[in-house]
C-alpha cells in the first residue's frame, strides 16, 4: 500500500542531517531543495488550513518555504527536533501571511475602535496602540472571530456563541485568552 502526498510526513523523515544544515547556512540551495522536498507535504497542509477570503494559497505556500528556509538558518539543535523547530515557525509566517493578506480578514480597524488599543494608550505610547492593532491579525481566526463579534459588532457572547455555533463558555474562554496574550503582549512591548 504506497502512501499517499498529502499525508504528512514521519517527524523523522523530515529531519536534516546537521551537515545539510551547515551547507544551507553556507549558501547550498542544492540541500534546500533536498529538505523542501520532504517538506512541501507538510507546508501544503499548513498554507491550506490558513487560506482565507483575499489569502492566495500560492502565496501561503511562499511563506511556508521562506519560513522553512529562516528555520533552516537560524536552528539551533538545543531546541529539540528541526521538525518541531521549523513547524513552528512555518505556522507563525503563513498564520502572519493570511492575516496580513486578508486585511485582518475584517477590514481596517481604527485605533479609537479597538479597547485592546486604547488600554495600551493608557498604559504605553500611541506606538504600542498600534503594535496591538498589527498583532490583532496574528491571533487564531476563532480569537480574531470572537473579537470582532464583541468588540466590532457589539454582540453579547450568548449572541456570539450562536453565531459561531458553539457554546457561550466557550466564547468566554476565547475572549479570555485573546486578553489574556493581549496583556502579555502590552508587557513584552514595554
């Protein structure tokens, strides 16, 4: 029974020798292609997943073999396997990507619209505010949903909860968790 392309990879299977590596960092695009080779199964399954209204899959997939590449040079086998290394960093450039190309999939939010900014006018600079507006695109697409239904809409998270089709502690909890990074991201940016 031949496996199918789609299917992911084995974690093994997608583990560069510390050698190709260093020919990469050196400038081998011949041991790139090598490693992308085993990789674009996996940058495929990443890109598809985060696909959205104005994100092109080519251009996920683009992100995927950039971030593959940046993984590649900036690995550091303390950090325990490549694969769980570039995986990582893949899913942040194409999640990155996707909400940069959607236009945060809900148009231009203002900073005098957005609570998460003006707490950090509050307690930082207008700079800050406007860090957290970019870093809004960043959160998963359930966290941005939530937001933009409480916070845009002004919905109630009963309302909410209908909408997305899930329950109202639910909604709860990913508002708690969107605020919950948000304050550490005010924190990080201080």
């Amino acid at each position: 029974m031949s496996r199918s392309t789609s299917e992911p990879s084995s974690p093994l299977s997608l583990e560069p020798t510390a050698a190709q590596l260093e020919r990469i960092a050196t400038g081998s695009s011949v041991e790139f292609d090598a490693i992308l080779a085993k990789w674009k199964p996996e940058i495929e399954k990443i890109a598809r997943s985060h696909v959205g209204r104005r994100s092109d899959l080519d251009d996920l997939r683009q992100a995927g073999r950039l971030a593959l590449h940046g993984a590649a040079l900036k690995y550091d086998a303390d950090r325990g396997p490549f694969s769980h290394f570039a995986r990582r960093v893949i899913k942040r450039r194409v999640q990155g990507e996707a909400a940069r190309l959607d236009g945060q999939r809900y148009g231009e939010v203002a900073i005098a619209d957005n609570p998460l900014a003006i707490e950090a006018m509050t307690d930082c600079s207008r700079t800050a505010a406007v860090e957290v507006t970019d870093a809004l695109a960043l959160f998963p697409l359930s966290h941005r949903e939530v937001y933009r239904l409480l916070y845009i809409e002004g919905m109630t998270q009963r309302r909410a909860a209908h909408r997305l089709g899930v329950s109202q502690p639910r909604v709860a909890q990913l508002h708690r968790m969107l605020l919950d990074a948000s304050r550490r991201l005010l924190r990080e940016s201080a």
